[in-house]
C-alpha cells in the first residue's frame, strides 16, 4: 500500500506558470514572509487532494497554492516576480517540481495536520451544535 504523500504527488504536473501568485494566497503584495506563510498552510490544508471528492480539481488547486509559495517564499524569485511578472524560471536552469512539491508537503501536510485539522474542525461544529 502507497502512503499517503506518494499517492499524492505522483502525477505533479509541471509549474502553473499562468498564475498570480499573490492571488493565489490571497495576500497584499506587502505582505510579510510570515503572513505567506501562514496563508499557504491555511490554504495547503483546505484543498488537499485527499479531502475533495473532486480529487482533480483539488490536485491543480494544490499545485498552483504550493507554486505561488514557491514564488513568494524565495527572495530571490519574489523580486523577479514583482520586477517582471514573470514566473519562468529560465535564469535558474532546470527544476525538479516534482522533488520541490513532495518536499512541501512533507511535514506540513501529512496524516497528523489532516487529523488535528479534522479534529479541530468537528470539535467547532460540535459545540455549535449544543
């Protein structure tokens, strides 16, 4: 049986290129290296391929909020992103997307953050409830 991470990213498409990243998080183009952080992690565990009946939709969703922080998280693409727009990565050579995106979820997303998040989640609509 595969765990879960690798059921996950083994069919990584290469980068969304066509996005905005900054739309993607949902964050100002002011924003802090913390508040993109904390924005992909909400938005990581919100549209985690295994928590959508829609695994496909999830799956690109996934992708492109793991891309933006890509982007936004490394100085250095950051600054090529808001001087250019662009988010090709030509200057850099080539890439392992695939390595990139297991090593973003790795820890962040796993079998425990889904079960705390689940947990914390029913927990609210329990008490709501009474």
């Amino acid at each position: 049986m595969k765990d879960q991470t690798e059921s996950t990213t083994e069919n990584i498409d290469g980068p969304p290129t066509d996005i905005n990243p900054y739309e993607v998080l949902d964050v100002p183009t002011s924003a802090s290296a913390d508040a993109i952080k904390s924005a992909y992690r909400k938005l990581a565990l919100k549209w985690h391929p295994d928590k959508h009946a829609d695994k496909e939709n999830a799956h690109t969703k996934f992708q492109e909020i793991a891309y933006a922080y890509s982007i936004l998280s490394d100085e250095k693409r950051r600054r090529r992103y808001d001087n250019t727009g662009s988010l090709e990565e030509v200057e850099d050579g080539e890439f392992d997307w695939e390595a990139y995106f297991k090593e973003m979820m790795d820890g962040i997303v796993s079998d425990e953050t889904i079960k705390e998040f689940k947990e914390k989640y029913q927990g609210i609509l329990f008490l709501n409830r009474v």
